[in-house]
C-alpha cells in the first residue's frame, strides 16, 4: 500500500523566516514524489516534483530514501506563500504508476 | 488550451437523492481521478479510471459510483446522497507515469 503522512495540519512563520514542510512516504516499490499547492479558493496545482529536481518559487525538496522523506523547504518565506500544500505519492503495483496519492496538507501561514 | 472543467460549481441536494457531479477533460489522458478534501483528511480517492470501460475503487468508494464511457468524461453518481457526503470534490486527470495531474476547480456539494 502506498501512503503519505504530514504531520504538522498548520505551520505558522514569519516573513523572511525558513520553512519546512515535513512528508514522509511508504511504499514498497520506487516512487515518484510531488508537492501540490493549493491557494486560497483556487485548484491544486503542481508545485515540484521529485523527477525533475528543480527549484520553484524558492521551493525546493530532496528524496531521502533512507529516511523515506520528501520535505519541501524555503529559506525565507514570503506573505504569498500562504496556501495548503500537499505532499503526493505516484506509484502503484498496477497501471504503471498512475495512481495518485495525497498527505492531509499542511496549512502554511507566513505573518507579517 | 486543455482543461479541465467541473459542474456544477455548487450544489445542494437533500438526503437520499441521487447526485451527478460533472467531470470533464480535454488533455485527452487515460488516466482520471476523483477526490473529496475534507479539513483534516486532506484528499481522499474515491474512484478513478486508466482508459474508457475501466473503473476502479480508491479508499472512499462506498457510496459512489462513476462509469467511463470516453476519454474526455468521468462522471462521479452519489446513488443515495448522505450528509457525510457533504464536502469538496475535485476531479483530476494525468498522462501515464510519474506526470504531472492536473485538477478541476473542484464542486462544493452540500447534502441537507
């Protein structure tokens, strides 16, 4: 089974302090990981994945097998980095790797 | 531009009547998925399809229903509305693999 778990529901920071969006993951095979954002009364949108390894918004977020983790991070935040960001999991024993899994979101506040 | 549309926007229907939520893509992908996001639970799958005549169950079917007769449509059917099914539904579609998903602006049903 495939599974993703945000431990923290709200995050609250200050501008211009670090964050750090904790995910960890458990499957069984190799899979693929993504951050999706989701601004206020708006859809999800993809953020970052894993596979391309690049850096957006300021956003970046290392694979850490050993640790099964994904954690998404900023060195300093920003007023419009205020948003639900969830972590997903792209794996599955059938369908080659189709199925989408989501972690419960964590509600990023950044206070001025 | 491809997209992704759901409809209604909003609904409200009473206890026990059956509901239809509309789910539409022109990204021609194999792959589309139904969630419920609810505080707490995060996104939740409820059912989702690999190609046309395919449906499979996620982790919260019980209840719903969904048929794929084209590529571009995955109807979601509430068979008997219940007010625990009161929440927000967002409907996604992706290529195969490890790509990116792209969302519907989600439906907000409300069963009184």
């Amino acid at each position: 089974a495939q599974r993703v778990t945000q431990p923290e529901k709200l995050l609250s920071v200050f501008k211009g302090a670090p964050v750090e969006l904790k995910c960890n993951y458990s499957y069984s095979g190799s899979p693929e990981l993504f951050w999706y954002v989701q601004y206020s009364r708006q859809r999800l949108q993809l953020l970052l994945r894993h596979i391309s390894r690049e850096s957006i918004k300021g956003f970046t977020a290392d694979l850490n097998k050993g640790e099964t983790s994904f954690h998404l991070k900023k060195p300093f935040a920003q007023e419009e980095d205020s948003a639900m960001y969830y972590c997903a999991l792209s794996g599955g024993l059938t369908g080659g790797g189709n199925k989408l899994t989501f972690g419960t979101g964590t509600q990023l506040k950044v206070e001025l | 531009d491809a997209e992704i549309t759901q409809s209604p926007r909003h609904k409200i229907t009473e206890t026990g009547r059956q509901v239809t939520l509309a789910c539409h893509q022109t990204w021609n992908h194999n792959n589309m998925f139904w969630y419920r996001q609810d505080l707490g639970h995060g996104l939740r799958l409820i059912h989702y399809s690999y190609g046309v005549q395919d449906t499979n169950k996620g982790e919260v079917s019980d209840g719903y229903s969904v048929s794929r007769s084209n590529t571009e449509d995955l109807p979601l059917t509430l068979e008997s509305a219940a007010s625990s099914q009161t929440s927000v539904y967002f409907c996604a579609s992706k290529a195969g693999g490890h790509t990116e998903a792209f969302f519907g602006q989600g439906t907000r049903l409300t069963v009184v």
